[in-house]
C-alpha cells in the first residue's frame, strides 16, 4: 500500500506528453555550459547511453533502467525487433535542437529516426528531476516507439500511438484508471485530436485511457493485435473505436 501510495503521488505530479513522451510543466531552458565536458558512452546489455561526463549522474540512472525497461516493453510486445535502444542526452540545448526540432525542445524525451538510426533523445533539464519511476515511465514510452516504429504508418492517429506508448509504459503497475490519469472526465464525444495545443496533457490520458477501455473489451494480447492491425493502416478511420462505448467504460470507472 505504501508503494501504491508513491506511484500515485508520482504519477499525479507527472503529465502524459508525447510523441509521448511524459515531459515536466513547461519551464524556460536554461543555457548550459559544455566546453569543458567531453563525451561519454556507457554500454549495457541492450543498448547504449552517449552523453557527456557532465550529465553523469542522468546518464548512469539511465543506464541501471535501460535493460530493465527494455525487458518489460519486450516482454509486452510480441513482434520481431532488435530489443535494443541507444539513448542519447544532449550536452546542450542547441543540440537538443538540432536533433529533435524545436517543436519538441520542451519535451522530456522523444524516439527519433535519423541517419544514425533509430534513437531516443532525453531532455537533461527535463529528464534529470525525475524520480527512477517517472524515469522509467519514460523509457518504457519511448522504447515503445523505437520497437514498434517500422509498424506503424506515418498517418497512424496520435490517439493510437501515443495511448499505445502509456499503456504499455503504466503496464503491471497495478495502478487504477484515476490514479494514472488524474484530469479524466466520463465528458468525451469524439477521440482526442489535441496534441499540440493547450489541452494536449488531457488528450493524451484520453488516449490511454481508450486503450484501457479496449483492455476490458479484448484483455491485453488484444490491445497489442489492435494497436499492430490499425498502427499499420495509411487511414484509421474514427469509428474504429465505440465512442459511445469508451464514454460509458469511463463513467463506470471513473463517475
């Protein structure tokens, strides 16, 4: 009960992002100071972590959940992939930048594909303040991505992928719908298109929760076939999921 208590006090301080990725409130970037850090790789079982030696103490936390998070992703997800991710940590917000875009600069942390491959980049001031379980959240979102990218068409909804990604990232938790997305209201008549604007923290605990809903409907292997089936798809269309059903889970689970 008390582990159940810290999970919850931690999961109602954090929000669901994207490209999920779960990112802190927004704050302004500071400038950091990198000429007198070099770079720095730590190598464990299933992957890398490249930084630099002034984000020791990221890089070696990453480093402990890295294998850790990989099994758990792995062992949800059922398809063919290299279990195996390299993780990044810019030394500076302008590299920060030019890997990720400044659209995403806010983020805590985000899978990109480039010609280094598939990696996931982690935001030093927003990754280093969070807790090992929020730390994990984290990683277990963006593994998601890197393991189910070539799956997934470039077209695939937000709602989809990105409750995807927290589904599989609160999974075994043991965590309630309430708990583990605290702004939910039974109030929906359509998915959530949101991600970008002022209520993109709700969209996405909208979009976990879709999943959630699916789960009660079709148990866990069956939220993995329909993410993978529908993921894949040039087009979803928006009756894919009962609306009126989602509306009615909610109201049981939730008031």
């Amino acid at each position: 009960m008390k582990h159940l208590r810290t999970l919850l006090a931690v999961t109602v301080a954090m929000t669901f992002l994207l490209g999920l990725t779960v990112a802190m409130r927004p704050v302004e970037l500071q400038p950091t100071e990198t000429r007198r850090c070099k770079e720095a790789v730590q190598t464990v079982a299933a992957g890398t972590v490249t930084s630099s030696t002034c984000d020791g103490e990221l890089a070696a936390r990453v480093s402990r959940l890295l294998d850790g998070s990989v099994h758990d992703v792995a062992d949800i997800l059922d398809i063919s992939w290299v279990k195996r991710v390299d993780v990044v940590v810019p030394a500076s917000d302008a590299e920060l930048v030019s890997l990720v875009g400044p659209a995403f600069a806010d983020m805590a942390g985000i899978a990109i594909r480039d010609g280094a491959g598939q990696r996931v980049v982690l935001n030093r001031t927003r990754a280093a303040p969070l807790s090992e379980i929020e730390l994990r959240l984290l990683l277990r979102h963006e593994i998601t991505h890197v393991a189910t990218r070539d799956l997934t068409s470039d077209s695939a909804p937000l709602w989809l992928v990105e409750g995807f990604a927290d589904w599989v990232a609160f999974h075994g938790l043991g965590l309630s719908l309430r708990q583990a997305a605290p702004l939910l209201t039974a109030d929906v008549s359509a998915l959530p298109a949101d991600f970008g604007g002022p209520g993109r923290d709700l969209a996405y605990q909208q979009a976990y929760s879709i999943m959630v809903y699916l789960e009660s409907r079709l148990g866990e292997r069956g939220v993995v076939d329909f993410f993978l089936k529908h993921a894949s798809m040039s087009v979803v269309e928006p009756g894919t999921v009962d609306v009126a059903g989602w509306r009615e889970f909610l109201r049981s689970s939730i008031g």
